[in-house]
C-alpha cells in the first residue's frame, strides 16, 4: 500500500468508529407532559383551579415526593405537566400518579397513567364537596 492510501483507509476508519461511537447519542428526546383538564358536571371548563399530581405508592422506592407538581389551570380549564427531565431513554414505564382538583367548595379526583414521550391527557370531574 502506497502512503497516501494508508492514510485515507485510516481516515476513513477513524471518521466510521466515531460516527459510531456518537450517532447514537443522538437520538432527540420527545416530551414526556400531562394535561389534566379540569371541567363541572355540566361540562363547563373551570379556569383557575387548584391541581395537584402526586405519587402515592403502597412499596414506596426512592423518593416519590419528585414526581409532586401543582398548577392552577389555565382559561381553557387545563394544567400542564412537564414530566421530560424525570424521563430516561430506555427506561420501560414511567408512573401513574393521583390527581386532585380543587376550587373554591368544589372537588374531584382521578389517577392518569404518565406514558414516556408522549402527550398524556385525563380529565377531571369536580363536584360539590360532600
């Protein structure tokens, strides 16, 4: 092999171990969100109330407290979650969380099933506190 071919098969070699090496890391992250949209029993949307999404398991492992987040819902009745930084590529599963809702003497509550990188959606029915 003549020089100038040496050095081109070891270019090439190099620039195909480090593309391989860096090709996987990649692979861009979708979001991992919740939107609890918060309604009356008549189907009326309800701006401004109180949700809480919290985990509450019955084994607990590591610290369950991460997962807690609150917001007030927004005028379309909805609250957003952003669950992405909580999220590992790879990782089978993610969490189901309780829901709870609240505004002025009107409650209601529900679970919702968070699916890794992707838009996940429940509502919520509130009620006259009994």
């Amino acid at each position: 092999m003549t020089r100038p071919l040496l050095r081109s098969a070891l270019t090439s070699a190099l620039v195909l171990a480090a593309v391989a090496v860096l090709a996987p890391s990649c692979t861009k992250e979708k979001p991992t969100t919740a939107i609890i949209k918060v309604m009356r029993e008549d189907g009326t949307v309800v701006p401004d109330a109180y949700v809480k999404l919290f985990a509450d398991p019955q084994f607990p492992l590591g610290d369950p407290s991460r997962l807690n987040k609150e917001k007030y819902s927004d005028g379309r009745g909805e609250a957003e979650f952003d669950y992405s930084d909580f999220y590992e590529q790879g990782q089978s599963g993610f969490a189901v969380l309780d829901i709870i809702c609240t505004f002025d003497t009107l409650v209601g509550e529900g679970i919702i099933k968070i699916e890794e990188e992707e838009t996940n959606r429940e509502t919520v029915i509130i009620l006259p506190a009994q």
